[in-house]
C-alpha cells in the first residue's frame, strides 16, 4: 500500500475522530481546573488523569487497528465484517449491487454469445449461394458485364469474409498457428487474389523481392495484408501500386487519393469511414479497426503516412516480437 493511501486512511480516520479526543481532552482539562480550583490533592488529579489518559488510548488504538483492518479489506476488495451500523447497511447495499451487476454481466454475456453464434452461422451460410454464383457466372461467355459480376462477387465474398473475421477477434488465439513463412509468398498470395482489379482499372504493380521469413499465422497475417492492399486499390484507379523493403519493414506505398489530416486520427476507429469513404462509397469502416487488432495480436507494428493527392504508404514493422498470448 502507498504512502498516500495510508496518509489518505489517517486523515480521514482523524476526521472522523475529533469529537471524541476533544472531548477526552476537555474532560482532562476540567479534572486539572476542578482540581486546582477545589485544592484537590495533587497525587489524585494526576492519578485520574492518567488513568483517563491511558483509557482513552487504548480505546483509540482498538479502534485504530479496527478501522485499518476494515480499509485493508475495502482496498482487497473484500466484505468488511465490522463496522458500524451505517458502514454494515452500505456493505450490504454493496453487494446486492454487485450480485445485480453480475446478473446483468452474464445476461450480456449470453446476449453476445447469442448474437455472435446467430451471425457466424449467416456468414457461413453467405459462402454457400457466393460460391454457387462464381460458377454461373464462369458460365457466361466472356464480357465487360461478366467482369462486373465478377468484380461485385468478390466484393461480396471480401466483405463477408470481413464480418466472419472480425467475428472471430474475440477468440483469435483458438486457432491461431504460428509457423515460420515466406514473406515473397504471403504477399503474392495476397495480390494474385486482387488480381482482377489491378488488370480491371489499370493499377500498375511494382512488387520488388521480398526475401524474408517471418514466424507468424499464414491467415491472419494474410487478413492484414489484404486491408492494406484492397484500401490501396480501392483509391488508386490508373495509378501504382508498390510493395517492397525496407530493412525489416514491409512498405505498401501507392499513388492514390491520400487520407485526409483531418481523417488520420479517426482511420482507425470502428466503423469510420471519413471523407474518401463517404466519396467513394466503397468504405465498410471495419478494414483498419482490423487491421490494428490483428497486429496488435501478432505482434506487428504499422503505421500510415499519407498526403491528399500524393497517396498512402504503410509501414509495418516485421521485427519478431512476442505475441500477445493473454
């Protein structure tokens, strides 16, 4: 316990004592005026004094380790079995408090479970009719209107696996499998899946070597990827596209719109999707509050520089750092 808190106990035990030493020594002062006013025998008045004295600090000094026992356990946490009568009612009211936040803690709790479960299952029952739908449409002779089905299909695929993602957050270390991996690989992975949309609006890609392994989770490092790369694409129409590194940092630059000053603070907060969001129409608000969750649980530093009309650079740290297992 600290200084503080200890000083914070005395003066407020002295606070709520001062009535009774004033009045246990205004008593020893009437004793010494009664006894020199009536010529009482010296011996007697110091004897009575001093028994009063020692009296009273004994009485200060059981209430004293009373009421330090008592502050002891407040600061635990735990019940306080003593006290007086208003201290014993708070206590009381306390812990019915407590038992009616706990009651409210596990409703919410289920509630959550509940809602998490029923939306997991719409997720994975979305891939059943996305997947159904890539094969008609593969069926279909060759067309820009194919190519748009295309494009929106993998939009539709990108955003539910999004949501059924950002689902999981809450129990990412259940499946999380932590194996050394190519960088090179991961990233290409990565871009061959946005393929379509590099070719469809004229995004040239510069993709240097990537010679790196690293000791991480091939999907969700994969899921941080691809919010960097589908924001770069999504901004940057006509533009470039290049990925490189520097040291032992991994560098997403692009040639698009750039973020606004006024938005960088807020890019990362859940669901905004700030002025190129609103512009484009493209933006769920979900792409960066994930990302920084998922690096943070893998222990992968990033950050964002940007300027409006000059474009966006990621930086993320690859320097192995402990995961965040707790």
């Amino acid at each position: 316990m600290t200084k503080g808190r200890i000083g914070f106990f005395i003066r407020h035990w002295l606070g709520r004592r001062w009535f009774f030493m004033a009045g246990m020594f205004s008593f020893l002062g009437l004793i010494v005026g009664v006894s020199t006013l009536f010529r009482v025998e010296t011996d007697l008045a110091a004897y009575t004094s001093l028994l009063l004295m020692v009296i009273g600090m004994l009485v200060i000094a059981v209430d004293l380790s009373r009421e330090w026992r008592n502050y002891v356990l407040a600061e635990r946490g735990e019940e306080i079995r003593s006290g007086t009568a208003t201290e014993l009612l708070m206590q009381e009211r306390v812990n019915q408090l407590e038992e009616r936040l706990k009651a409210c803690l596990e409703q919410e709790r289920e509630r959550q479970n509940d809602f998490q479960d029923y939306y997991t299952l719409w997720t994975h029952q979305m891939k059943i009719p996305i997947a159904a739908s890539q094969l008609l449409v593969g069926d279909l002779l060759a067309s820009e209107e194919k190519q748009a089905l295309e494009r929106e299909l993998f939009k539709i695929e990108q955003y539910t696996s999004l949501a059924l993602n950002y689902l999981r957050l809450h129990s990412f270390h259940e499946d999380l499998v932590v194996q050394r991996e190519s960088l090179d690989t991961l990233v290409r992975q990565v871009v061959k899946k946005f393929s379509i949309f590099f070719i469809q609006q004229k995004i040239e890609l510069r993709l240097d070597s990537l010679d790196l392994v690293l000791a991480t989770d091939k999907k969700w490092f994969s899921l941080l990827l691809e919010q960097f790369i589908s924001n770069a694409i999504k901004y940057t129409a006509g533009g470039q596209i290049w990925i490189y590194l520097d040291g032992d940092d991994l560098l997403i630059q692009d040639t698009g719109i750039g973020i606004a000053k006024s938005d960088m603070e807020r890019s990362f907060a859940h669901g905004f999707s700030g002025y190129n969001g609103r512009i484009s129409q493209q933006s769920s608000g979900l792409g960066l509050y994930l990302a920084q969750h998922i690096s943070g649980k893998l222990g992968i530093r990033f950050s964002l520089t940007s300027e409006v009309g000059q474009g966006t650079q990621v930086r993320i740290s690859l320097k192995e750092e402990e995961l965040v297992l707790d």
